[in-house]
DNA sequence: AACGCGCCCTGTCCGC
DNA sequence: TGCGGACAGGGCGCGT
C-alpha cells in the first residue's frame, strides 16, 4: 500500500519524467477515481493544453503541479500506480484509470486495480483548504519531539491507529505505522495519552529513521505497489514485524504476534515491544 | 468531539 | 481443476 516513502519515490520518477510537459489531452476510463463534484469533462477541459510545472508531495498524495495554480492531487489508495508511457513496464499496466496525453507524444498513466485512489482537482484556494485538513510532515523540520508529544496526549486511541490519522501526521500507513512501533519498542495497542515522553521520543525518531531507509530502497512492494518506473521497490525484505506474524523477531527470535485494531492487522513482538 | 465501524473494490489465497 | 468465500486496507460517512 503506498505511503509516504512509496509517494515519494514515484514523485522523484516523475520529476524526470514529465515536468515541464503540456497535457494535450484527457482521457477518464474509470470516473469512480476522481473526486465528488470532479467530472471527467471538468478534469478534460482544466488540463487541456496546460504545462504541469513540477511534481511534488504532501503525505502519501502525489500533486501535479500545474501553469495557473491548479494541482491534480493524486490520492493511490491501496493500489495505484503512476506511471508513464515511455517506462518499459507500462506495457503491463491492465487497469489504467485516467491517461494525460502529453505534448511529446507520451502519456501519463493513473492505473489502479482497485479504484480506492482518487483523484482531485484543486484551484490555489482548494488546495490550500485541502492542505490544512493533513498533518504534519514526519519528515520536516516542524515534526519535532514535542510535537510529537503534544499529538499523542490528545487521544486516548491505540497508538497505531493514531499513526493512521492523516490529519495528526501525514503520510504513514499500516506498514510503516507497524515497522516505527517496533523500532520504538511500542506496543500497536497502547493509548496514545499513556505513552511516555521518552516513548513519544523513541516513536518520532522512528518514523523519521524507517521513512527515510523506505525512501533509500524506493519503498516497499508488499503487493501492489510498483514506481513511477513501474518497479517494485526493495525495502520489503527489510520489515521486522510488518506481515511476519509467527515468523521470529529479528532482535530476539520470540515469534511475531498479529492482532486487529479497528479491522486492520497490527503486528508486534510481544517481548521487544512494551 | 473523538472514536470506531462499515463500506467501497478486486486480486489472491485457501479449503473443499 | 474449479469455484465460493474470506481477506487485504486508505479514506470517508455516519452513529454513538
């Protein structure tokens, strides 16, 4: 499932890919990807003969950035994909979506088995009205210690579904949620209220620590997930707890637990982590 | 207000 | 071998 690591590595791919190119056309296979009130003719009619000027990121969305202010926010839910026309692996794309034609002759693809991603359409005023729904970013310099602390003594929810909430941080997903309670030695299921400051500490730091070598190995390929290349990405042989319940914990070998929290797998080694 | 649940959707896996 | 059912979960709407 991509998160901010997996939009973050589709966002560098882009960056060579398409910025500066003009969409010279718009063609919407599956209307269910694009946002309430975003009609396959508005979505055609705004990007028409319009340059994306660059590519960027906010929590796991992708945000093309378009002449005149006009963001196309790129939400991929559970399994969508990125990618353009010109990578080898497009051929195997079997769910495109959405396809920006560009002026070169190439195209942008949105592929999404599923169809849980969403595309959305903002002026500067949506988007800035969007971006202020979504938390902080764990890996800027505003993601602090204490704000850490500050975030988790507001709720008294199991701290991995705090991690989920994208309007407290943005961009974590059950993966990385998973992979940072470990790196903390934080049990998923603890109120967020009764952590500690040296545990709100720990966590913090293990988000920026796990994030950061995601984005080293172009993020996790647990299923779906492919680049904006197409490729899988190579952080997947590196998860400690992540999907390996009944597999030894890598510190010290006590089998890996799995339990559900509000419908989602967590995963934890009930000796590491407190 | 904060929290949790059910739903959307389809590829994959399991058991018979 | 084939098929039905369970499962996966990000985000949102809704009820409590």
């Amino acid at each position: 499932m991509p998160e901010l690591p997996e939009a973050e590595t589709i966002v560098r791919d882009l960056q060579d890919r398409v910025a500066g190119a003009r969409v010279t056309a718009v063609r919407v296979i599956w209307e269910d990807v694009l946002a309430p009130g975003l009609s396959p003719h508005k979505l055609r009619h705004s990007l028409r003969n319009r340059q994306i000027e660059g590519v960027s990121r906010r929590g796991k969305n992708v945000v093309l950035e378009f002449e005149g202010d006009l963001r196309l926010i790129i939400n991929l839910g559970m399994t969508g994909r990125v990618i353009s026309s010109r990578s080898p692996r497009a051929v195997e794309l079997q769910h495109i979506a959405v396809r920006l034609a560009l002026a070169d002759g190439s195209a942008l693809l949105y592929d999404d088995a599923r169809r849980f991603g969403c595309l959305d359409l903002r002026d500067a005023d949506g988007w800035r009205a969007r971006n202020a729904e979504l938390g902080v970013e764990p890996l800027s310099a505003d993601f602090t210690a204490r704000r850490m602390h500050e975030i988790t003594r507001k709720s008294t929810t199991p701290i991995r579904n705090l991690l989920l909430d994208q309007k407290r941080i943005a961009g974590i997903g059950n993966i990385y949620a998973n992979e940072a309670l470990f790196r903390a030695r934080v049990r998923p299921r603890r109120r967020a209220r009764r952590l500690t400051r040296s545990e709100t500490r720990a966590l913090r730091d293990a988000l920026r620590v796990v994030l950061r070598e995601a984005i080293a190995a172009r993020g996790t390929t647990f299923s779906d997930y492919r680049d904006g290349e197409g490729e899988s990405g190579a952080f997947e042989p590196k998860l400690r707890v992540y999907g390996r319940d009944g597999l030894p914990c890598t510190v010290c070998r006590t089998p890996i637990k799995r339990i559900v929290l509000t419908n989602r797998s967590a995963f934890y080694c009930p000796r590491c982590q407190r």
